[in-house]
C-alpha cells in the first residue's frame, strides 16, 4: 500500500524483549548485548535446507518524505504557512498567535 504512493519504509531486526535494534553498528551481531539470546531462530524450509527467522521487526517510516509530500500539496502548504503569513490588525485577536507571549 505504501510502495505505490513513493513512501517506503526500512525492516530493521529487533530482540524480542525490545532492548536491542539490530541497526547500524549493531547489523551485523547475531547476539543481544543484554541477554545474550540469538537474534533468529532456524526453521526448516526443507529437509536440507533451513532458514533463518528473526524473532521480531520494526518497521520504520521515514518522516522527511512524508512531510514533503504534505508540502507539495498546495492547500495543506497554505494552510500550514498560515501563522507565518497572515497579518494581525491592531486591537482585534483573531487568533492566540496575535497576542503577546
């Protein structure tokens, strides 16, 4: 559902007690720092062949695309610009953002 509209996310491997993310300088450890536990298990795929399974994933959605296609549309840009653009009139508070800190 994401992959159509250009907004991709990262799988990064985390332990299953959520202490430790499998990024980074830690991509390559194949143990948790903490309890020391692997960080998959082997499943059998065939009578052979065996793969392995991490316990759990965390799915990272990076923000910085998500804000410029918030900004790309022109209405939501008007509308988020707002606070920046408007001018206050003398006397009359419009808006908390017309008042004095």
């Amino acid at each position: 559902m994401m992959k159509p509209l250009g907004l991709g996310y990262h799988k990064i491997d985390i332990y299953s007690n959520f202490c430790m993310l499998y990024y980074l300088e830690n991509v390559k450890l194949i143990e948790c720092r903490t309890y020391w536990h692997t960080r998959s298990t082997l499943k059998p795929k065939t009578d052979r062949e065996k793969t392995l399974i991490t316990h759990k994933k965390l799915r990272y959605f990076s923000i910085t695309l998500r804000l410029q296609m918030l900004f790309m549309l022109p209405k939501t840009t008007e509308h988020i610009t707002w606070h920046h653009l408007h001018d206050a009139v003398d006397g009359v508070m419009v808006y908390p953002s017309d008042d004095e800190a």
